[in-house]
C-alpha cells in the first residue's frame, strides 16, 4: 500500500510542475494530473535509460524525471490539441 501511495504523491508532484511549467488552459483535475505525472515517471525513466545506453526498458523514474516527463506529455499533448483546433 506504501507503494501505491508513494506513485499517487509523486504523479500529482510532478503532474503539478508540467501544468505550470506548460502554460494554458489544462481542463482536466487531481485524478488527471496524477496520471500525467505517473506516465511522465515511465516516459522519463525510459528515456534516462535509453541515454544511459542500456537497453529500451519501461521504467520508472525519480521526482525529477517524473517531472521532465510529464512537461514532455503535456507539451505534446497541448500540441496535437491545438494543431486541432486552428482549423
């Protein structure tokens, strides 16, 4: 259970950093913005380990990581949205 709890803090943490770091309107809430930063984990942890040379391999990352994951998430999320909408 600790565990559970330790990804919950860490995806809203850095769920929490993308949405200010990405500037505009983020329509989504608490539940939303820790899925963000827990995908952000795995999507940082994996790209640590591809430039470390090893191996592609899912794999979570630290407080930072998260959040340098979660940035890269939501950006290209606010990316495909918004090429969307100017049509």
């Amino acid at each position: 259970m600790e565990g559970i709890f330790s990804w919950i803090l860490l995806g809203l943490a850095a769920g929490i950093v993308a949405r200010f770091v990405v500037k505009g309107p983020h329509n989504f809430g608490c539940i939303s913005t820790i899925v963000l930063g827990i995908l952000g984990s795995v999507v940082g942890g994996t790209a640590l380990n591809l430039l470390a040379g090893n191996s592609f391999e899912l794999k979570a990352s630290g407080f930072i990581g998260a959040a340098v994951g979660a940035i890269a998430v939501l950006a290209l999320a606010k990316l495909r949205t918004s090429g969307k909408h100017s049509t």
